[in-house]
C-alpha cells in the first residue's frame, strides 16, 4: 500500500514546551492539568486549520468526509487524539471512532496491517465504504502507528486522504538528516503559543 501523505503542524524536540503539551494532555496527574494542557493544544490546532485550511485540502487532494484519530499503541483501551478533534469544530463535524486497537502491537518501529481494526459506525452504518478519510495523531516518530492505521482504514474500503499530526518529534543530534530538516524549520517552527506558520510535510521517517 502506498503511504498516507503527512503533514505536521510543528516539529519539535524530547523536552521542550510542545513535547511537554504533548505528553501532559495525556499523563498529566490530575484531571485539572490534563484537560488545561488539552485547552492549549486544542487551541494551537484549532487556530492552524482557521489559517491553513486551504493548504491542507491541497496537500490532502481535496476535502475529507471522515475525521478519524489514531489510536494508542501503548494503551489497553481509547484514543486521546479524540478530546483534540472534538475541540476543534472544523474536525469534530466530520469525526467518527472507526479505530481500536487490533491484533498485532504497533510501535515507532513496528507497522503492521493488523496493529488496528475498523470498527461499525453507529451512525453511519456501512456507508463509510469509499468515503475520504482525513487522520488526526497527536505526534509522529517514525510515522509507523499512522501507516498502520492508514492500512487498517483501507482495508475496510475507506480512502486516506492524509494524516494530520499535531507535533512531528525530531532528534537533531541523532543524525545529520535530521539536523538538517531541524535547521530547515527554524523559521516556520510553531511554539506551544504560536500558530502563524504554514503547513509542512512531516519530512522522512527517522
């Protein structure tokens, strides 16, 4: 199967603000700071798509029926992806829990047909067959769970128009690639409180 063109609404690094968003949204101790850090990413996703909306759709090859979260490989149960796209009203019109985890484990290097499964849609019934699909993830390593996920959506009949990521994580000091795609982003980097930058593809899988 081909893969799912990418795009990335920032880049960033292990440890820095967005990273911290990232991670908190979902880990975070207590239910106060979780759904806080949820508010700001939502906010950041939800002010991108109102500039680049139109980029998007030429990236993706033209508008979407379905908006589908990607869910966790390293969680029994849910897709937290979910509580962005429902905050965000653009997605939230076209959002559909069609994913749970399948089969076989996905992981940053492990992709698999089977890593996740297409589940009925209650309100659309079979009609999802041939309908456009636009997948939301938090953030993207190796893109590995995404394409795994892509797979699973198209084997049910459902087309990938393309997969939007809310943080593309990158390791300058890992390899000279990388540094370079890093260097490459300075000047269109979004931090955790800007939003003003165009939309990028994701880059190669590290």
């Amino acid at each position: 199967m081909p893969l799912a063109p990418v795009t990335a609404v920032t880049s960033y690094r292990v440890g820095d603000k967005m990273h911290r968003l990232l991670r908190g949204y979902k880990d975070a101790s207590s239910v106060d700071a979780r759904s806080a850090y949820q508010v700001r990413l939502a906010a950041i996703l939800r002010r991108w798509l109102g500039d680049h909306r139109e980029r998007l759709l030429n990236r993706t090859g033209g508008p979407w029926d379905l908006t589908v979260g990607v869910p966790s490989s390293n969680r029994p149960i849910g897709t937290p992806v979910d509580t962005l796209i429902q905050a965000v009203p653009d997605l939230a019109r076209t959002h559909r829990r069609l994913l749970v985890r399948g089969t076989a484990p996905t992981d940053h290097l492990v992709a698999s047909r089977l890593g996740f499964a297409v589940v009925p849609d209650r309100e659309a019934g079979h009609r999802t067959r041939a309908l456009r699909a636009l997948m939301v993830d938090d953030s993207f390593t190796t893109g590995a769970r995404a394409q795994s996920a892509a797979a699973a959506l198209r084997m049910a009949g459902i087309q990938v128009a393309g997969v939007l990521v809310v943080g593309r994580v990158v390791a300058p000091e890992a390899a000279s690639w990388q540094a370079a795609y890093w260097d490459s982003m300075a000047e269109v980097r979004v931090s955790p409180f800007d939003a003003h930058h165009r939309p990028r593809d994701a880059g190669p899988p590290s």
